[in-house]
C-alpha cells in the first residue's frame, strides 16, 4: 500500500459511522476513493469529498437509535407495545381467580414495561412518549384491575334472587369492614363484588344480584342497571388509544429525523 493509499485509508476511517455509510450508498466507497487518489491531483479531490462528510461525532444519549433505520427506529417501540399489551392481558385474565389483587399481577408486568421502555429513544420527543406509553399502561392495569368484573357482569350476568346471609367481619388497616355475603339459588355463598349497601342486620331477606353464569366473578347485590363502571370503561378505552398511538408517533418521529438526516447527507454528497 502506497502513501496515498495509507492517507485515504486514514482519512476514511475517521470519518463518522453515517458519513461512511452514506458514502458507500452513493457509490463513494473506501476502493472507489483510493482508485480517485491514484489519478492526477487525487488526494485533492478525495480530501474535498471527505470533506463533506466530516463532522464531530455526536454524544450519544441513552435511547437514541442506532445502525439501521428500519430496525432501530421500529423495533424498541414495538417490544415496549407488546410488553405493555402483554402486562394488560395477564392482569385482566388475573382477575378471574385473583380479582382485585390481579393488580399485583399487573404491577409486576410493570417492571418489565419499564425496563423496556428504558430502550427506547430519547430524542425528539421520544422521552416525552416512553413515559406516556407507560402512563397509559398504568391506567389500563389499575382500571381493569377493579373494572373488569363490573363489565364482565354488566354484559353476561344474569339477574337472580338471592338470600343474604351472615356477613363476614374483617380488620383491615386498622378498621373492622363488613363483607356482605348471599346464598345463590344452587346453595353456594359467595362474598359479594363489593359494598354497596348495607348488609349486617339483612341476614335471612331476600334480594336481586346479578350472577356470573360461569362462577368466575363474585356476584353483584343489585340490579345490572345499577352495576358502575361506565366512567372507567371510557378512561379504559382512551388508555387503550394512548397505548397505541404514543409507540406509533415515537416510531413516525423516528424515522422523519432519520430519513431527513440521511436526505442532507446524500444532498451534500452528490454535490461534490
């Protein structure tokens, strides 16, 4: 290898990690830069070309993408949907045997959520949408830890007369609750979906709740048009939204930077 060759060698490797690719995408390659530095006056114009690619290599920041576009723009948003999507389906699905406490189901998806959300990018308006994808997870957990037994029955509970029966008396934090409980037509007793009324001194009346056909839900003392959750459904459901639409703007984001970086640089290069 002659001086020439070792000096476009040199000059080429110091170029930054896009300025090398961008190069090579338009022709420009480390061979085609050594057969111009062999002709009259090329290390002039070879030192002109790497001049336009030249630049301070930028600090990194935690997130920012890396290599190719299309893997590193789409992929770290796409693991933290499905990481997301996945907490929320194995916390909805809890509640069929955990109930409320399916919330300790979805605050231990969490943590995942959060270390992948961690992967994504930083940078124009990345950090913004990493945490408002996770803020949205959140909401989905919570609301469907408590909400999803009220849906459940509003739409495939059946209404029956039931007996109440002796309540149970618990202390919790301090103060003595009271758990209503009822006698379904079959003889079973099951502790009631929550509260709402008044049940202590009721053992032995009769009542209307609303019962879960397939025994996955407590049942309901009351009516289904008085059973809640129409406000939590619709939080639910802009939750669902934001969970969606947050990753998919982060990846437009993403990829509107890099293919208008990458447009300058092509610009720059076939200029020379």
């Amino acid at each position: 290898m002659n001086e020439d060759e070792e000096s476009v060698d040199e000059l080429f490797a110091r170029l930054p990690e896009d300025g090398r690719r961008t190069l090579e995408q338009v022709g420009m390659d480390l061979p085609e830069l050594r057969r111009m530095a062999a002709g009259d006056g090329g290390m002039r114009k070879v030192r002109a070309v790497l001049s336009e690619f030249t630049s301070e290599p930028r600090s990194r920041r935690p997130g920012d993408d890396e290599g190719p576009a299309q893997r590193t723009a789409v992929r770290p948003w796409l693991l933290l949907f499905a990481a997301a999507l996945a907490g929320v389906v194995l916390t909805e699905v809890s509640t069929l045997a955990l109930h409320e406490t399916a919330l300790l189901v979805g605050a231990l998806c969490a943590l995942g959520v959060v270390f992948v959300a961690s992967r994504t990018r930083a940078s124009r308006g990345g950090l913004v949408l990493r945490w408002i994808t996770v803020a949205a997870y959140a909401v989905l957990v919570v609301d469907g830890s408590f909400g999803t037994q009220q849906w459940y029955l509003r739409l495939h509970g059946s209404e029956q007369r039931v007996t109440i029966v002796r309540p149970l008396h618990q202390w919790t934090h301090g103060t003595r609750e009271t758990y209503c409980r009822v006698r379904l037509r079959d003889g079973s007793v099951h502790q009631v979906l929550d509260n709402r009324r008044d049940c202590a001194d009721r053992a032995g009346l009769g009542d209307t709740a609303v019962v879960d056909p397939a025994g996955h839900y407590r049942p309901f003392l009351g009516t289904r048009s008085e059973i809640g959750g129409t406000a939590g459904a619709i939080v639910a459901l802009g939750a669902a939204v934001v969970l969606i639409l947050a990753p998919a703007s982060a990846v437009a984001l993403g990829r509107t930077s890099r293919n208008g970086r990458q447009g300058g640089e092509r610009t720059g290069g076939g200029a020379v």
